[in-house]
C-alpha cells in the first residue's frame, strides 16, 4: 500500500511570496554590508589624509631649517614647484602645495600636484605679512624671518593666517598667528557648499582649481554633509624653534 503522506505528483520550493521575502531580506544585509564598506573606506581616506598633512607639516619645517624660509606656494603652471622659485613676493599667497620644492612622494595629476585620497590636490596657504621695518615678506624670505624674530613683531592681524571654527570668526579662535597651512578639500571637493568648506578653499580661481583668497580658515566639526575638510598648519613658535635649532636664527 502507498503511504499517502507521500505522493510523487506534489511539489516542493518556495513561493512566490516566500522568494520574495528571502529576496528583501538579502537586500537589507547586502546593503548593510555596502554601508559599512563605504564607511570604512571614508574613515581610511581621512586618516590616511591626516597621515600626509602631518608628513606635509613635517616637509614645511625641515624646509624652512635647510632654507631659513618657508616656500611660497605653486601655481596651477608651476608644476609642483613655488612661484616664485627663490620666494620672496609671492606669485600667489593662496594657492597649491609645491609639492615638487618640498620633494614629496605620492600620487600627482597632469600638473604636477600633489593628490589627497580623494584624488584632489593639496591647497597651501602663506601668511603674506610684511615686516615693518624692512617690509619685506616676513615668511617667504630669509631676511624676513630673522626680523620678525629679532624684533620680536609676530602679532595677530596685519595678515597673519587665523584658523576659527566659524566661517566669521564669530565664536571661537583656534590660531590667529599661523604662517602657513594645508588644506584637503575631502571627499565632498567637487560639490562642497558649506560656507565654512567655502571660507577654506572656493573662494577664487586659479586655473581649474578653486583656492582660498584671504586668511581666514576654518576647522570645525566633522560633517558628512556640510564639512569634511581636513586641516593642518603650522606655529611660529615651533617654526622659530625649528629654525634655532637649525642655526637659520637669530
């Protein structure tokens, strides 16, 4: 006699509602998965950026030891090099990381620049104060550096570089003496809106480049959306030490 729990006409698999299911569910973790990549790359990008800005600190301060100065910045023409080469005025105070001059290794695009993980190269900024009893350009020369020094004239304002948390400097001061700083633009470069990312970086043009134009910078709070910019600059009180111990002053 044939069992009738079993018949060899009935068939076995999912429904369609069942298919369905499964599917949805594959979504959801796939996605998850997707999400936590993403995040992971973005979390490595920023710290392998924050890696390079301090070795591009470290580049500035060994430069200005072997040089008694610190390089102007490149141009988008200059190939990676200061513009002016030598220093002095400066062909443009706000401008890109002279790579090249500072004898940095790592990815560069068509004109010779330095790329962050994003694939976007380094802003650089030079404070462009003058001294005031020479009137010579206080970071970007020799003679500059050893008088601000020896005169003791190092002083917030008469553009001196100051680094807020606020696009206006409204609220709080980080550094309103910085000589120099470096700037990566993130991962939002391209489309960045904020005012605070606009106060770093897309103020002017320089070739296909967006570049800051004045000395105000801001570093605040991480923000996907609005501020992902990453900063490093410098202190004059570690520069001026730099240079001691180098022998370049006083």
């Amino acid at each position: 006699m044939m069992n009738k729990a079993f018949s060899p006409d009935k068939q076995f698999g999912f429904s369609l509602v069942e298919m369905a299911m499964v599917l949805m569910i594959l979504g959801i973790l796939l996605s998850g998965v997707l999400v936590a990549v993403g995040d992971s790359t973005d979390s490595i990008r920023i710290s392998n950026a924050r890696t390079q800005l301090e070795s591009i600190g470290e580049a500035l301060y060994g430069f200005a030891q072997a040089n008694g100065r610190l390089p102007c910045p490149a141009t988008n023409t200059s190939d990676g090099e200061e513009a002016p080469l030598g220093g002095g005025a400066c062909t443009n105070n706000f401008g890109l990381l002279p790579n090249v001059t500072l004898g940095l290794f790592g990815a560069i695009n068509e004109d010779g620049l330095l790329l962050d993980p994003w694939q976007n190269p380094y802003r650089y900024a030079v404070s462009p104060y003058t001294t005031v009893g020479g009137g010579v350009r206080a970071f970007t020369t020799t003679a500059g550096m050893q008088e601000l020094f020896n005169d003791n004239e190092l002083a917030a304002g008469a553009n001196m570089i100051r680094v807020c948390n606020i696009n206006d400097c409204s609220d709080i001061t980080l550094s309103d003496t910085v000589p120099a700083i470096v700037v990566s633009m993130g991962d939002n470069w391209a489309t960045s809106i904020s005012v605070n990312e606009t106060e770093n970086s897309i103020e002017a043009t320089m070739g296909a480049y967006n570049v800051p134009n004045d000395i105000t910078f801001v570093d605040t709070e991480y923000n996907e959306d609005s501020f992902d910019d990453e900063l490093h600059w410098l202190s004059p009180h570690i520069l001026f030490s730099r240079l001691i111990q180098a022998g370049q002053l006083p």
